[in-house]
C-alpha cells in the first residue's frame, strides 16, 4: 500500500530540491567530490601502471610490496616510482621496503 502526498505538497518539496541544486553551496560540494574523485583515479592509474611495469620487469609483487603500494595516494609520488623503477633491481629496492 503507498503512501499518498497532497500534490502541492509533492510540488513544494521539489521545487526545494531544484533551488538546492542551482545553490552555489551544493554547486562547490558537488565540485569538491568531482576533484576528489578525479584525483582518486589518476592516483588508481598511475598505481596500475606503476604495477604493469613493475610486474615486467621484477615479477609479481611480495604482499608487503603490494601493500606499500595499495597504500599511496599521491600521484607525484607515484609517478616518481615509475620513473626510478629504470634503475631499481626489485620491488624492495624500489618502494625501500625490506627484503623477505
């Protein structure tokens, strides 16, 4: 059984939603999750890239590795790896992480 709302009502509440959506307080919320979310996913690629070419080139990473790197989120920082993974000869060399 449905619940049943006057229509005025139903309007009303609408209309509330709409000017909410037009306010520049909702407008910077929804820009800061958008920020948020884009730079949660360059970080997400760069941490996939950083993990192709790693795999290439020292095999599948230790779980301790793997948590390092599960772990960052900055994708300066990860971009750096990828560039000094050149020059590494493991995953411990690496990330600075203690060999097994």
């Amino acid at each position: 059984m449905g619940m049943r709302y006057d229509a005025a009502l139903i309007q009303s509440l609408l209309q509330g939603v709409e000017n909410m959506r037009e306010s520049t307080t909702y407008q910077a919320i929804l820009e800061e999750g958008k920020a948020e979310g884009k730079a949660e996913g360059k970080a997400e690629e760069a941490r996939r890239i950083l993990l192709l070419l790693g795999r290439t080139r020292f095999g599948e990473p230790t779980a301790a590795a793997f948590a390092v790197l599960d772990a960052m989120t900055d994708v300066q920082k990860l971009e750096e790896l990828t560039v000094r993974l050149l020059q590494a000869t493991s995953w411990q060399e690496l990330l600075g992480i203690e060999a097994p």
